[in-house]
C-alpha cells in the first residue's frame, strides 16, 4: 500500500471516469482519501469506481455521475459528498471537452470556428471554464470555515489555448486559467489555495485520438499526474497557490519542494500584466 499521505481528506475528482481523472482517483485512494468520483458517462464510471474500491475500499469511493454543464450539478456534487463522507477538502476539476467531441479526425482536418454553432462554443464554455466556477463556488465557503482547501483545476499548455481548429477548447480553458490565478489572491491567508496542473503535452486518452503513425506509447500517460496531485491535495503543498503545475516536469527522484519548485510557475500570464494605463491618482 502506497503511504497514506491523504488518510482523512476527502476529494472530488470530476470527469473521473477515464483519463486523468481516473488516474487522479486511484492515485488518492491509493494515498488514503475517500473520493466523490464525477463522470458524466454513467457506464464508464461505474468501471473506474470498482477499480478504486479495489484499491481503497468500497466506503472510499462515491461515484457520481452527473453533467457539470447543469448548473444544478455542482452543488449536489458538494452536498452528497459532504452527506456521504462528512467533510471535503480538495477538488479537482478535471473534466474537459475538446475539438474530439465535433471531428474525430480534427488533428489532421481541424474545426474551423465557422464550422461550430452556438451549442458547441456554450458547452465548450461550460465545460472547460464554468463548471470550474460552479465547483468553486459551491465548496468555497466549506473549505474557508474549516481553514483548509485545496482547489485544483486541469487546464491546458498555453499554446494549446491558442491553437487554431481549439475554439471549442482554447477560450474556455484561457478562462479557467484565469480564474486560478483571480481565485489564489482573494484566497490568501485563508488556507484555500487555487493551482493548476497540466500534464504538458499531449496524453494517451479518449481526448487525444488515435493519429498517423503516432505510437500511443510515446505519448504521455496518464498516470503522470499521480505524484503532484497528491503532493498538491497534501498539507505538504500549504502556501503554494496560484501556480500552474507541468506533471511532465516534476521529478520524483527529488525532494517535493524542489521538484514543485521546478515543475511550477504563476498561474496564467502575469508576466503579460501590469500594462493598464492607470490614472495616477489610483496608485
Ligand atoms: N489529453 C490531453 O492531451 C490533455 C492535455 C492537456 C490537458 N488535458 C485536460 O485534462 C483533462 C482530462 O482530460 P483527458 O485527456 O483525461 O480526457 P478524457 O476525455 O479521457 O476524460 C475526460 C472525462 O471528462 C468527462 N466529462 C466530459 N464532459 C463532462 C461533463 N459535462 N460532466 C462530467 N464529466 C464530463 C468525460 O466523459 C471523460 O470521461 C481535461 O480537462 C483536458 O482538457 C488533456
């Protein structure tokens, strides 16, 4: 059994049927958290549930399938999880809906904004940059009064925000990375803090279709983000907030600190602020 870093934190993982969400389950579990697992995918998530009371046992899992871009949905997420398990200290907002959802084969024939409609860009929205809010929003006010919370958001690499044939990926995730890094500051002191994680590059799951001659097992896996998301749920991570995380960096054969320390810098583009012209007399 993997050390019990997490014995007593409760989590909520969303879109942690497949993927990295899964592979973030297991890794909890595994460290000693009971985890509320949100899937949209009924079917799916049943699987992943059984593969995480296998390792944690069946009073360490709640599977909960439910569609985040239901505005109703992140406070039942919250509330049956706080019901179930009788506190939360860490979500994870993972689910995320890319150009695969419109065109399979959008790598090589990618999806022009004109070839979207309205339903596309609202859901693309809704799930990559406002469920996150909605979390956010719901678990606030629990993890403020008990002085401890740790809210963790899936973005994407930067360029991918920007990346043509993305629209349906891109401004939603841009918004979520912004929200981190608003979330962090008013979260100071509180004992909250907000960090993104990315993986770094392209990963082998449902999201990243099968393409060319690219050999799956040359892309990263998603098991990469094991160590940090339970280094980041810890208190070990306490003052670290408004990061963004590259799991494809961190380092497991150093101290933490260090490899955080490395694998990390601010959250969204600070580096690009501070450009307002500002009436002198706000300064
Ligand atoms: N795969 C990559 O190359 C890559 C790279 C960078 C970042 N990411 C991000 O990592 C996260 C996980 O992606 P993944 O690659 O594991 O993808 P995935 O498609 O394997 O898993 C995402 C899960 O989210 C679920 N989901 C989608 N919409 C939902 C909704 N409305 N309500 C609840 N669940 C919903 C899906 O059913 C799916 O099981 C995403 O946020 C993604 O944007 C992925």
């Amino acid at each position: 059994m993997a050390d019990q870093t997490l014995k007593g934190k409760v989590a909520i993982v969303t879109g942690a049927g497949r993927g990295m969400g899964k592979a973030m389950s297991l890794a909890f579990v595994a460290a000693g958290a009971r985890v509320a697992m949100n899937e949209v995918d009924a079917d799916v998530l049943a699987e992943a549930a059984n593969e995480a009371k296998a390792i944690g046992g069946n009073d360490a899992v709640l599977p909960l399938a439910a569609d985040l871009t239901k505005e109703e949905t992140a406070e039942r997420l919250v509330a049956d999880t706080i019901a179930q398990f009788g506190g939360l200290h860490i979500v994870v907002n993972n689910a995320g809906i890319g150009p695969e959802t419109i065109r399979a084969d959008h790598f090589i024939n990618p999806v022009k904004f004109w070839e979207m409609d309205i339903s596309h860009w609202r859901r693309g929205i809704a799930v990559n940059g406002t469920a996150q809010f909605l979390m956010a929003l719901a678990s606030v006010k629990h993890m403020t009064a008990q002085g401890w919370g740790r809210i963790i958001n899936v973005t994407t690499s930067l360029d991918t925000m920007l990346r043509p044939g993305f629209s349906i990926y891109g401004p939603g995730k841009a918004a979520n990375e912004a929200f981190v890094a608003i979330m962090a500051q008013e979260l100071e002191g509180t004992g909250v803090t907000a960090n993104v994680l990315i993986p770094g590059g392209p990963v082998n799951t449902r999201m990243f279709p099968p393409i060319g001659n690219i050999k799956r097992e040359e892309l990263i896996q998603p098991d990469v983000m094991a160590v940090p998301i339970v280094w980041l749920a810890s208190d070990a991570s306490a003052g670290w907030t408004g990061r963004r995380f590259i799991a494809g960096f961190w380092d497991a054969t150093i101290p933490p600190e260090e490899a955080a320390a490395k694998a990390s810098n601010p959250a969204a583009w600070p580096q690009l602020g501070g450009n307002a012209i500002m009436p002198k007399s706000a300064s």
